[in-house]
C-alpha cells in the first residue's frame, strides 16, 4: 500500500489480505457492525463469522487504490479481484473509528 492509511483500517487489510478472520474481529470495537452485502453483522464475533464465511467461499485480494473522508467517515477504495462473480470490482469502504479500533464499516460497490 503506497498511501498512508490509519492504523487499524491498516491492520483490517492486513488481516484481511492474510485469511486471518480472527484477526479481522480484533480490528473492531466490541460493539462494531459492518454492513455488507445488504446484511448487518453486530459485534466482535459475527464480524469474526462474517469474514470467515467470506474468506472460505472466495479466493480474492484487495488493493487500497484511494482514500478520502465523507460525512466524517474515512472512505477507502479498494480494487477486489478474485474468483467471485463480477471481479474485478472497485469497492468502498467506509470506516469509522473510535478507540484506536473500527467502530463501523460498511463496504459498497
């Protein structure tokens, strides 16, 4: 990643990119939700559930290509190519932090 993104947005990808969905959970607040897909997942371990379904259906990796702020989030745009229908696509990645973690991420096409 050539662009300077905050840490634990950072250590999401990295997580993310190593098949880690433990350490995908570990980036967010307890009580974080991510929306994707058009499904709510709410807490720690339904996030951690969440990214190991979708890491186990899918073989894909996503390169951070920009990054900006919109309506105080931090926006991420992520380039996703894998073995999934559609790839490749560009995704944002909408993020809010509090604490030094993920309190929110909601991921759109």
């Amino acid at each position: 990643m050539d662009m300077q993104l905050p840490g634990p947005i950072a250590a999401y990808f990295e997580a993310d990119g190593s098949r880690n969905a433990e350490a995908v959970a570990e980036c967010f607040n307890e009580d974080a939700a991510v929306k994707d897909e058009q499904q709510v997942y709410a807490g720690r371990e339904a996030i951690r559930r969440w990214k190991a379904a979708a890491s186990s259906k899918f073989s894909y990796t996503v390169e951070p290509i920009a990054i900006g702020k919109e309506a105080g989030r931090t926006v991420v745009t992520g380039h996703v190519v894998g073995d999934f229908p559609g790839s490749p696509v560009d995704l944002r990645y909408f993020f809010v932090l509090r604490e030094g973690r993920i309190s929110e991420l909601e991921i759109v096409p």
